[in-house]
C-alpha cells in the first residue's frame, strides 16, 4: 500500500515584481495524452485521422492531462496551446458542463480538477497543446515559497518553477527538479503451480491494485470509487466514470475479509468501508423521479464522447449495466451490512426493468440522457442485467421478481441465440435484425452470465441446458495456456489475448462446475486461473503492481485501443476466480 509522501519545494524571491507564480510540471504530461493519440502497436494507424474527417470528428477532441499529487485550495490549472484562432473548450464536463474561450493560455479553476485523468474537451481541431502545469500565486512583498507537495504515487518526476510576474512580463527566477522514484521491492513466488501460498500471493497483490486504483479525492463527484483502468504507457490511472463496473472488486473486498491472513493486512473494516464507499455512490446515482424515463436505472456511465454531442460527454442509464452492479456488488454489500438501502436499490431497479420489458421486445440497453432517447440496439452483453435479478430473487424468494427474470432472459434468447449456443451480437430495433455473432470473448461470457444467472433461479432444466452447451463451444476454442483469444474463434496476435474475457470465463467455468460437479469444467476454470496469475504484473511500476494488462483492441474498451492497460473489473473477477479456488483447496 502507498504511503503518502511530502516533496518540500522551497524558493527564496527577490524584490521588485508585481506578483510571483509557483508552478508544478509532471513528466506524466509529457507529452499529454490525446483522444485521438494512435499506440505505435495498432494495426489501423490511419482509422481514427480518417474518422474525424468523415464521421463528425473533425471539430473535437480531448485532452487527458494528469494531475498527480494532491493541489491545496488556491492552486488552479494552465492548459497552454498554439496555433489557436477560434474555439470553446470544458474540462471534466460530465460533472463541470459550461464552456470556456479557447486560448492560448486556458485558466482552469482549481474545483474543475480530478486527480489523475482529467478530460479537456475542445473543438479547434489546429490547436496544438504544449504544456499542462498546476500553479499558486502570491502576492508583491512575498519573501519566500514554501510548500509541500503530496505526492499521488511513490513516483514522481517534474519540477518546480519559481516566476517572477511584471508589468510587461515574466521572468523564471528559479527552477527545481522534483523526483521520487524509490527502489522497486518486487515480491516475487512460484507461479506455475496453484498452491494456497500462490493463490493468496496473487490475492493479496490483486488486492492491492484495487486499493490503489481508488479515487481518494475527497473533492471528486467520484469519490470513493475506482479508476477502471491503469495505463502503463503513461503510468497513470484512467476513468472514473463507469459505476456498473465496481461490482466484482466490491465482491473481493467483501469476501477476502474471511481470509485470515489478508484481514490482518487490511483490515476487515478498511475492506468493507471501500465496498460501502462504492456502493454508497451508486445509491446516490440511481434515478427515483417516476417521471423520467428511465426511472429506477442507475446513472452507470458519465462518458466522454468526441462524436455526436457538442457537450462532449453522455450520461448513460443502462437496464442491464445497472442490474450487473446490482447483482455482483449491491446484494453483497446488503447481506453484509444488513443496509436495506442496497436491496432497495436492486428491487427497484429490477421492478422498473420489468416494467421496460412490457414496452419492447428485447430489454433496453442504454438511455442516453443528455440527447434523450434510448439506444437503438441491445447487445449480447445485456445477458449480465440477469444477475441482479437472480441475487435478489435468491434473497426474496419474491415469484414476481423470477417472472421478471424470466421475461428478460426469455426475451435474449428468442432473439439472439445461434443454433450452436453461442448469442449474436445485437438485435437492432429499427430493422428488427440480429447481427451475427462476432464470438467475443468478453461477450460470451456476459451471455453465459445471463443463463447461468437463469439455472441459479430455478427457472427451469432448459436454462442449464444451454450453460452446458455454450461451454462446450469456449472449451473447445480455450488456447492451451488456459487463455482465450479476442475473439475466441480466431486466432489473431495482433488483437491478441481477452485477458477481461478469460476473468470472466474463469469465474463462469466455477460456477458452472459448482451448478452440475461437472470436473471438466473446474479443469478449464483451473486452465484459465492459472493463465491469469502467470499474467498478473509484478514489475517495477508500482502503481501497476498486481494488475492483468493487456494491448488489444479494447484495452481501454471505449478509448486508449492497442495501449497497455489493466482494468479494474478483471481484477474483480480474478479476485473471485482466486477466492473460488482458495474455498476449493480448503
């Protein structure tokens, strides 16, 4: 775990000036990350310059400058560019909407700032950015700067500026270089062989990127909750945006604190309160108006968008996101507090969801508020919105609550299951057509969770039918290192290993194997556990210590393609996969 760190930056000044500015520069702006920045390891270099132009690109794009040590009250942020003739731009709009004049020189005010990834959204498509630094001004008369600065992270590297401000312009009187960047201790143990030492190596180290990837801004409309990703390529975390994904590092955090050994690290207490924190932001993000639309979903992604909206971000409610977070983190985090402010949460939100499914054929997937209209397709994916209803209908034995999950599952199937098992990837409501099945990995495992989520409630033999017959297709396409392939069917290196997908797979083949005693099944989930703990990062990025990354065409799902990343709901679904093997070798 990271300890806080304090950098003192002492400057004495001179006389004579009108003003004098401390600024702080962060090598993780250099240069600064862009929405439109290609990874040297992306097959289609070209597709994103070519898209601008000719899908409604072109005017936008964002910026995604860090900020990486804690700012006090009277710091606000530059953002400087060149070749700047027209333009508006925001920071953070998803939670800061209004726009600013584009300028050479922005001024970002101090409580537009997140830690870590901030997004500048602007539409001067010649704007070039420079620089990215955080400042404080004091007055005439100051005889000296004294600060300290609180890192983020156990590494840092920058400098401070000390600058003189005049009447025609400004001097840089002093310039100090910041570092910290201490010794990596790499603990290192026998991978090959799952043991319970191993396994609780690779707990306590999963754990730790999950502790470390929390948003500690006490200021953040965040706060509390995880970054999704962390990104080796610019040694920072990313996106704090997507609530529905906290659900399986809630159910980690909950469920290790029976393990002996990682209690006494962490803390049973500490554990529980991050699940609290998390859950506690989704409360306050579902919509209980009845009047809207989307009444009883959860506010589960606050998204940057380059584009369709001018605004630059869409809040997304999502039926079968919302159900997700319900099922993996929010009846967790109910049956161990006894809060019945978390089954609220579900049932509402699965009583609402049956009210959708008497309106359509097919369960909506995302409305999209700022625009106002929902989303004209349902994805594949939409199979995991079962397992909120399955965990409460598990806790209320409540037969309206398994009509609901019936209906919903039903309707999945009708429309999107092949002949051999596997689901198509959407069914579009304007065509009334079912695009084929793209063979997904990370999809498929989502469907499974539907149907599995189905065969947990009893609904009926048909349901584990279909589990046994869609794990027969992924065990046959499962690599001999216990991995699948982005697509499971198509062995491809350029896009490469699902490492989200196989998490997920590892947990469905567990608890496959506890619905049917089926040994074939803990065999593969055994396979792809393995893949998993070989696969987790142990080097010297401290930050990324105990991660699952990976360079693929979803690296960062909605951005970031081909760059190195680790996501935080594998390591939610790693986290059980490991606690699912620990209750085995017991």
């Amino acid at each position: 775990m990271f300890e806080k760190k304090k950098i003192p930056v002492n400057f004495l000044l001179p006389p004579g000036y009108d003003s004098y500015e401390l600024r702080i520069f962060s090598s993780r702006n250099k240069p600064i990350a862009r929405e439109d920045e290609v990874s040297r390891l992306d097959p289609n270099p070209d597709e994103k310059k070519y898209a601008k132009k000719y899908e409604g690109m072109y005017n936008f794009n964002y910026l995604f400058p860090v900020l990486d040590f804690k700012p006090d009250p009277q710091m606000e942020a530059i953002l400087t560019f060149e070749y700047v003739f027209y333009g508006t731009c925001a920071m953070n709009p998803m939670y800061h909407p209004g726009r600013f004049q584009l300028s050479e020189k922005v001024l970002i005010p101090g409580k537009y700032l997140e830690w870590w990834e901030n997004m500048f959204h602007y539409d001067n498509p010649q704007a070039q950015a420079r620089d990215f630094y955080i400042r404080k001004t004091y007055p005439s008369g100051t005889k000296a700067i004294s600060e300290e600065i609180e890192l983020l992270s156990e590494f840092f590297q920058g400098r401070a500026e000390c600058i003189g401000i005049g009447a025609e312009k400004e001097t840089l009187l002093e310039s100090q270089d910041i570092k910290s960047s201490p010794a990596p201790q790499i603990k290192q143990w026998n991978r090959d062989k799952i043991t319970r030492e191993s396994l609780l190596n690779a707990l306590d180290a999963d754990l730790e990127f999950i502790f470390k990837s929390q948003n500690r801004n006490k200021d953040s409309g965040m706060s509390g909750g995880t970054h999704l990703f962390y990104d080796y390529d610019a040694k920072t975390f990313r996106q704090r945006n997507w609530l529905w994904t906290y659900g399986p590092s809630m159910q980690t955090l909950l469920k290790a604190r029976d393990i002996p050994e990682l209690a006494a690290k962490y803390g049973k207490d500490t554990m529980q309160r991050m699940a609290v924190e998390m859950g506690d932001i989704c409360l306050n993000r579902q919509e209980l108006d009845r009047k809207k639309t989307y009444y009883g979903m959860l506010l589960c992604r606050l998204e940057h968008n380059v584009v369709n909206v001018k605004e630059g971000y869409e809040l997304k409610y999502s039926p079968p996101d919302g159900l997700f977070q319900a099922g993996w983190g929010m009846m967790p985090l109910y049956r161990a507090t006894g809060d019945k402010r978390y089954l609220d949460f579900c049932r509402i939100m699965t009583e609402a969801t049956g009210e959708l499914l008497e309106k359509d054929v097919v369960v909506q997937q995302d409305y999209f508020a700022v625009t106002g209209s929902w989303k004209r397709n349902t994805m594949d994916e939409a199979g995991f919105g079962m397992e909120g209803i399955a965990e409460l209908y598990l806790e209320t034995k409540d037969e309206k609550h398994a009509a609901i999950g019936k209906k919903y599952i039903d309707q999945l199937i009708t429309y999107l299951e092949m002949p051999d098992g596997t689901w198509g990837r959407n069914y579009h409501r304007h065509s009334r057509s079912v695009e084929p099945p793209q063979n997904q990995t990370r999809g498929a495992g989502w469907a499974m969770m539907g149907i599995s989520s189905a065969t947990r409630m009893g609904l009926g033999d048909e349901y584990l039918n279909k589990c046994n017959r869609m794990a027969e297709v992924l065990m046959k396409y499962q690599r001999d290192d216990g991995s699948w392939w982005y697509c499971f069917s198509e062995p491809n290196e350029t896009h490469g290993v699902e490492e989200k997908g196989t998490a997920v797979w590892a947990v469905m083949f567990y608890r496959l194997y506890r619905l049917t005693g089926n040994t074939r099944y803990l065999e593969t989930a055994r396979k792809a556990l393995n893949w998993l703990i070989r696969r987790q990062y142990l080097g010297e990025d401290s930050d990324g210590y105990g991660g699952i990354p990976v360079n693929g065409p979803m690296s960062g799902v909605v951005y970031r393609p081909y760059f190195k990343l680790a996501c935080q709901y594998t390591a939610g679904f790693f986290g059980l996969a490991l606690l699912e093997e620990l209750g085995l070798t017991k």
